[in-house]
C-alpha cells in the first residue's frame, strides 16, 4: 500500500499523481496526451495532493477506468490527509436564498443562480470571448417577430409533438450539457425525474457528473432519453459507451462536431486565475479531429440503426449535407461558447428556410441556443424546427433540485401554450412560417452585444 508520503513525491509534470478517493492514480500519460477537457493546469494544481473534493462534483463515477490504463491505477493509499487546495463547494450558504415562489420565469432562475452557487459552480454561464455570440442567441429570437391570426378557435392547446417517432409532452427539451452536479450534488439524475414526470425528453449529455445507468435507472415507466456523445481520440472508448447506451435502452444519439477546438472562454480563465490555477485552457481539445463527413456517418452507423443527430450545424450547406447523408441536423453554437462571431441557430433556421426548404421535408431539425421563453419555441417552430432545447436554463433551475427543473418546465409549458394560443393556433403542427416576421433580424445583427 503507497503511503501519502510517497505521492507527494510525484506532483511534477513528467511524474505525476493524485489521490482520489483514497486511491493513487498516475495521470502522468494522460497529462502527455492532453486530453483533459478542462486543461493540464488544473490537473496539475493537485499534483502529488489529493483531488477529491474537486474531482467530485464534475465527474461521474468509472470516469477514471475509462481514460486512464489499469496500469496507472495504483492502488489504495494510507497515511495522513495529504494538504490539498480546498475545492470550491457547489453551493452558498446565504441568507437571502431565493424560493421558488419567487420564480416566475426562466430570467428568475438565472438571476437566482449565482446567489446559490460558488462561482466555480456558476461557469457553464461563460461565452467565448467577449460573449456576443451568446447574447445574441437570445437577442436574435427576440429580433422575430410574430404575425398572429385572430378570430381563430383555440379552445384546446395541444403543445405535444414527436422525435425520432417518439411522443412527448412539449416541444421543448432538456439539452445535453455538463455540469449537472455543480448546480446540485445529485446531478442529472434531478433532470431524468423531473422531465419523465412532465413527459418531456432529456438529452443526456456523455459528460454529465452521473453515470449512464445511474440515469437510467431513474427514469420512469416508458421514458424516453436520448444520449449525446463526443468522438474521442480514441474512438474505441466512444464505441464502447455507444453500445452501452444501447443496451441501457437510450433511443437516440446526438455527435456533437463543433468541439474540435475549445473556444477562449475568458470568464472561466479568469475563475482559473483567481483560483490560482493559471489561464485555463483553449486550443486542441481531447475529441477525434480527422473525421470527414462520409468516415463520420459511416463510422455511427456502423455502431447503431438508432436515429442520429448531427449537434453544432451553423450553415445551410451543412444541414444540406446531413439530408443527404441520411442524419438529422442540430442547429446550435454551441450555447456561444465556441466561435466569436458564429450564427445564431435563429439565423441558421431561416437560412435553411431561405435556401434548402427541402431539408424539413426529409429530417427532423433541432434548435438549441438562447432559448429563455415560450414565444422563442414557438417562433423556432414556426421556422420549421421540430424540437426546441434549452441547457443553461435548466442547469440553472437545478439548483432548486428536482422542484426547481419541474418549475422551469411548468413555466416554459404555459409560455409556449399562451404563445400558440395567440398566434391562432391550436397544435405545434399548425404552426407555419407564415406566423413569423424575420426581417428585424438583419438590423438587430448589426448592432450586437457583448455579455450575457
């Protein structure tokens, strides 16, 4: 059994270990391969030390068997507590916490966030750079306008709808994103609950802080998740936990293709900064950088006959190419936080409209991206989009807990039914084109903010 002594030894770069959990593990080829997504600095910062209470709250359990060789797990260590730098706790301990009476709408949940969570547990907030692709996701639907038909019967709202021949509640969703249990220490499991509750899709992200079958195991009676991946380098590891997710019953998959590179994104650098973890990290990021469009669809549909999505198109030519190929293109920028200066999936919708109106003939078309109302899912709806998702929103209400993220869906639920009441329509599939002005998105472009 290794003594602490021994580990601290071996806190530099080219012999490096941790402790997590009170077992010993050699990151040091991991640090070579650069395959952290968070950077080697923080890796680092905890080199020698032990990393538990940081590792905790980001990461899901196995996390460590699938990226590190058997032979860099070392075993249990024994001794006194190594010194380490205190992670920062998910949560405040505030006075003025606010309720959920106090939440009205999905603005409510994000304003109340940061009164709740430590900084640290506060970044999926960060765009890349000065953050005006994030903003103008939102600005670029409030740029919408709506054309309402009156003298309409509207005495029944019907918001149900369906993807990949599933049939859910709303047209909204829960999107894949990280993160979970920096909001709240039980993770994403409180979204799996909330959401099979209200009949609502969760897109379950690969990076969430807890297992696949951690989820799956809450999910209720007849639920449907659907699972979203990375290619990573090593494209056997995703093969492994795309077939996993199979037989754990997920019924769709979604390749998300805009993280070949990790955006500069300068409100995590400077957290990393204060926290004393130097810069942070942008650059070359751990996923799989050679894949073409035909190697890409090939090589999934070799792993599943299940519907697939293509996550982060920005262009026509590219939803185009998702027809042709046989998947279904996701419009998203990544909530912002990739590429200064990228489209808004607002844009990229009605450019397809403009230039490929074929495309909602043959796929399914997903939105995601500065979501924060119902009039924003109906307007997307309208344009053509077949399932709208939120990420940031959601992540937010779930620090609440499982309470919070059926709040946030109860409100979005009589947001998107008021909206289509309205607009004069009684069922998403009445929704047309027709509802919607998008001539102020041209001048509202023109004059962009920067920050959310």
């Amino acid at each position: 059994m290794l003594t602490r002594e021994e580990v601290v030894k071996h806190s530099r770069r080219d012999s490096c270990w941790i402790v997590i959990h009170s077992k010993v593990y050699d990151i040091t080829n991991f640090l070579k391969e650069g395959a952290h997504p968070g950077g080697d600095a923080i890796l680092l910062k905890y080199a020698g030390k032990d990393a538990t209470e940081a590792f905790e709250p980001l990461h899901p359990g196995g996390v460590l068997a699938k990226f590190l060789a058997q032979e860099d797990h070392l075993g249990p260590v024994t001794g006194e507590d190594i010194v380490s730098t205190p992670a920062p706790k998910a949560a405040k301990e505030v006075d003025d916490k606010p309720t959920l009476e106090e939440i009205v709408s999905l603005r409510d949940f994000e304003l109340a966030a940061p009164r709740m969570l430590s900084p640290t547990s506060y970044v999926f907030k960060a765009g890349a750079d000065s953050e005006y692709a994030a903003q103008w996701n939102r600005d670029s639907w409030s740029a919408i306008r709506f054309r309402p038909r009156v003298l309409v019967p509207v005495d029944s709202i019907n918001p149900s709808t369906t993807l990949f021949g599933h049939t859910f509640s709303q047209p909204f969703f829960i999107c894949p994103a990280g993160g979970g249990k920096m909001a709240h220490p039980k993770g994403e499991t409180e979204l799996t609950k909330a959401a099979g509750k209200a009949g609502v899709l969760h897109w379950i992200c690969c990076m969430a802080g807890r297992t696949k079958e951690e989820i799956a195991a809450e999910r209720m009676e007849g639920q449907t998740t659907f699972w979203q991946i990375y290619a990573m380098q090593d494209l056997s590891i995703t093969e492994k936990e795309i077939k996993e997710a199979i037989k754990l019953g997920y019924k769709g998959f979604a390749l998300t293709v805009d993280g070949v590179y990790l955006g500069k994104r300068e409100r995590d650098m400077r957290l990393h900064i204060a926290n004393g973890g130097g810069a942070g990290v942008s650059g070359r990021s751990p996923v799989y950088q050679k894949f073409t469009w035909k190697a890409a669809v090939h090589w999934l549909k070799t792993l599943t006959d299940l519907p697939i999505a293509i996550k982060g198109i920005q262009s026509h030519e590219d939803a185009r190419l998702c027809m042709e190929y046989g998947v279904h293109p996701w419009l998203s920028n990544h909530g912002g936080r990739q590429l200064e200066g990228a489209p808004s999936a607002a844009e990229t919708l009605v450019s397809i409209r403009e230039n490929c109106p074929e495309v909602f003939d043959k796929c399914e078309v997903i939105v995601d991206g500065g979501i924060m109302r119902g009039t924003d899912v109906v307007k997307a709806l309208a344009l053509g989009a077949s399932m709208v998702g939120l990420g940031r929103a959601f992540l937010y209400s779930l620090a609440f807990g499982e309470e919070g993220v059926h709040k946030a869906i109860e409100i979005l639920t009589k947001e998107v039914e008021t909206a289509m009441a309205l607009v004069g329509v009684s069922s998403v599939k009445e929704l047309k084109p027709e509802h919607v002005d998008v001539r102020g998105l041209l001048f509202a472009g023109a004059f962009p903010r920067p920050h959310l």
